[in-house]
C-alpha cells in the first residue's frame, strides 16, 4: 500500500480523538487522525510523526496522520496507525494469493447477520464454489516485542467474532486477520488484560475453525507492506 506526498512533523496534542496538532515545518497544523482508537501509548508529546498531505483544498484539514515513531529503550519503532490501512494491505495480499489460493471474487465490506464484515470471497475448486468471510484488525499495541489487540475494549470486534463462528457453522469460511502495522514482532496475541471477553471470544470462535491469522507488515512512512505470517498465541 502506497501512500502520496509524505513529509515529517512532531506531534504535540490531541484535542479529541479526530485531530491532533502537529508541528511541521515551523508551523503548527491541526491533522486529522486515521485512527479513532485511544494510542495512549503512541501520541506522546515531541514524538515524531509522520503526514500525507491530502491534496483536497474543500477539506479544513491539509494533512492526515498516518504513522508514529514509538519511543523504546531498544530504539524507536515506526508504526503505521491508519486505521484503513490494514484492508488495504490484506485485500492486495489475499488477492495475489496469500490466502493459499487466488479467489475468484474477493469483494469487500459484505455484511451477514448482523454484521458487516471486511471481505467476502468465492474460489472455484474442483468445480465446486467455496465462499467465506474475513474480518481484519489492524494491530498497533507492541509491549517488548509482542503485538497485542485490542488496546481498548471493543464490543464490535466481539460481535465479529461471534458472527463469524455463526458463518462457519452455517458452512461458510470464516477467518480473522491480525495486520500488525510495525516490524520485528515475535507473535500476536489476545490482549487479555484490557478486554478478556475479546480473548474469550477469539478463542471460542478459533476452536469452532474460524481459522486465525496475523499478518506482519514492512513500515516506512509512506509504505505499508504484508511480508510474513506471524504465529498467534491463544
């Protein structure tokens, strides 16, 4: 996934979760953030940022955060914290085959039951049609070298859960992919101590063969690619 014109600032509040004030260039400017999600431990102030100017003169905000270096005894870490960019990445990979076969139809945001899921598909195999649902999370939360979601309770990402161990046992595929937007990480695993109900709920859903994977991305600042499967931890 490639981003456009992208150039460096230093981060220095965030008012609500949609803006944050950043320095760049001598100037401060007000950012829209492509994250909703807390980052507590990513927003700090005087940490580097990254922006993509967007380029739409009817916006009132000129540029979008997009990713953030992590400040960490062992050396920073550069974290892509686009909350959009994670289907993207995943849509490019299962599309060239990365799911083990390259689908016929691979369309997103396909809702079943009650919920919406990131992407359904349809492979011809033996002519035979197989179809299923894949829901995508994107990972930002690293604690010494693991990758951990969610970091903040999420009722939806339950909910996903459960509906996708309804779409498997009704004869659908269903799968969850973990894209974890930094690099180095050992394994992913359930982020236990913020939502146990999530972890509950993922491992219910793993032993009913939604099947789990994550997903470990290449981060540069204006670049975001899935190079290798991580192992989950449940």
């Amino acid at each position: 996934m490639l981003y456009g014109k992208i150039l460096p600032g230093r981060f220095l509040a965030r008012p609500n979760r949609f803006i944050a004030h950043v320095e760049v260039e001598g100037r401060v400017e007000i950012c829209h953030v492509k994250n909703t999600g807390r980052c507590r431990e990513l927003l700090l102030p005087g940490v580097r940022v990254w922006l993509e100017e967007c380029g739409n003169p009817a916006r009132t905000t000129k540029y979008d955060l997009i990713a953030v270096e992590k400040v960490r005894q062992s050396g920073p870490l550069l974290i892509n914290m686009d909350s959009q960019a994670p289907n993207k990445v995943f849509g490019e990979w299962a599309a060239a085959g990365g799911l083990g076969f390259v689908p016929n139809v691979l369309r997103p945001e396909m809702t079943y039951g009650n919920s919406r899921f990131d992407y359904y598909w349809e492979f011809l195999k033996e002519a035979e049609i197989c179809r299923g649902f894949w829901e995508v999370k994107g990972v930002t939360l690293e604690e010494e070298g693991t990758a951990r979601f969610p970091d903040a309770p999420t009722l939806r990402g339950v909910k996903h859960l459960e509906e996708l161990l309804q779409a498997r046992q009704a004869g659908y595929g269903a799968g969850v992919c973990f894209v974890v937007q930094m690099a180095g990480m050992d394994h992913v695993e359930p982020n236990d101590t913020t939502h146990p109900e999530f972890g509950a709920a993922l491992r219910r859903a793993a032993q009913a063969g939604v099947e789990v994977r994550a997903l470990e991305c290449a981060v540069e600042p204006g670049r975001l690619t899935a190079v290798r499967n991580l192992p989950v931890w449940l």
